[in-house]
C-alpha cells in the first residue's frame, strides 16, 4: 500500500480549534473541521488562511456527507457527470420505463429527470445522424 503525507492546518479562533483538511482553490472551497457540538465539518466557500474566516458555508455532521458536496462542486466545475447522478438516471429510468408502454416514455423520461445534453452523450442517448437518416 502506498502511503502519503497530507498537511493538515489547525489555528484557534475565538478559543475554538479549527482544521483545515483540505483547501481547493479551483472552486474557492476548504474542507474544515470546527470544534462545534452539531455540525462540525463545514465545506467553507471563500476560506481567508490570514484571517481564519470564511465567507459562506455548508455545514454536516458527517465527514462523508462533505466531501460528497465538494465533489459534487468539483464535478459541476469539470463538467463531469457524477456518481450519484449516474445511479440516479439509471433508476428512474428503470422504475419509468418498465412501467410505461407510451412511445414517449423516452423523451418524457429525459424531460422529467432534467437530462441535460452533456448526459445524454455520456450515455450515448443522442440520436445520431445515421439514426435520423434511417426515420426517413
């Protein structure tokens, strides 16, 4: 197993330790954690190292359930289609089709979930011009 070094910051604030994990720069995000009784871990948006502040953040009370968030940013921000969102399509698409006959169970499906053009060509449902050739 390999193993690797990870910084980890820490400063006191207003008597209250708070530890930087992780900071990452291409969303203007910082995964901290604060010495708070509810809601420790905090996905902090404009984090401030001089002042130890930041403007707005989203605030869990599981570590998972923050990187998630900052994943999910970072996807958004790549333009990457994420995980949970893949699974997410894949079932609706099962619970709609299987119970719909209707030829437009498809464009519906694609309508009601907000399929965006990105995913449709990830999952290749864009028709191709082969495709439309062969309606004619």
């Amino acid at each position: 197993m390999d193993a690797y070094a990870v910084s980890i910051d820490e400063y006191i604030k207003d008597g209250k330790k708070i530890t930087v994990l992780q900071t990452f720069p291409e969303i203007d995000y910082a995964l901290l954690i604060r010495e708070a009784k509810y809601e420790p871990f905090v996905a902090a948006y404009g984090w401030d190292e001089q002042n130890v502040t930041w403007s707005q953040g989203h605030y869990f009370s599981d570590i998972l359930d923050a990187t998630r968030w900052i994943q999910k940013k970072l996807d958004d921000k790549s333009g990457r289609i994420s995980y949970d969102r893949v699974c997410e399509l894949a079932t609706n698409a099962m619970h709609t089709l299987k119970e719909c006959d209707d030829e437009y169970a498809f464009e519906d499906f694609m309508h009601e979930n907000d399929v965006e053009e990105s995913e449709r060509e990830f999952f290749g449902l864009t028709e191709s011009e082969d495709n439309e050739d062969d309606k004619d």
